[in-house]
C-alpha cells in the first residue's frame, strides 16, 4: 500500500497577488484612509459653520428686539400728547385767539 502525503507545500516569496496585487491594496488602502480623514475634516468644518450661523442668528434676532424697542420709544416721544407735554414744560402757551391777515 502506498502512503500519500497531503501536505501543503508552503511557498517562502508567497505575497498575496504578486508585487503589484500588494501595490495596488496599499493604495486604496490610502486612499481609502485620506477619504475617511476628508470626510472628518469636512463635517467637522460643517459643525463649525453651523454653530457660527446659530450664533449669527441670535445675534439678528437681539437686534431686531432692540430695533422694536426703540422704534416704540420713538414713537411715544413723536406723539402729539408727549410733544404737548414738552412744549408746555418748556414754557409755550396755547394761543386763545388766532389772528389771520
């Protein structure tokens, strides 16, 4: 009876797909790597725009309070009644009779 072996001979310059095979995997796998670290750079700058534009728009809409408030406060100095009240306190009368020419 004969005996087989059955090994498997190892190769000692085994690479996987040869030099260029390897060469090839090695780039995409840093290119794979770099479009991972674009992406964070991107999302993190993305992030940061946004916080800067709610930033922004709290800013508008303090201003736009303010912008309010004061137009009411001109407008209550504008009224007739408070210019009345001033002109009194500065001394002007009310003419009793108008004279026309």
């Amino acid at each position: 009876m004969q005996q087989y072996e059955f090994k498997i001979k190892k190769s000692s310059n085994f690479t996987f797909g040869g030099k260029i095979g390897l060469r090839i995997l090695v780039g995409v796998s840093v290119l794979v790597a770099s479009l991972v670290f674009a992406q964070l750079v991107s999302a993190n700058n993305l992030a940061l725009g946004g916080q800067k534009l709610s930033q922004i728009d709290d800013a508008i809409a303090k201003l736009a309070q303010e912008n309010n408030n004061m137009s009411v406060e001109i407008a209550k100095a504008e009224s007739l009644t408070s210019l009345s009240k001033k002109a009194q306190h500065m001394g002007y009368v009310i003419p009793s009779k108008v004279n026309v020419f």
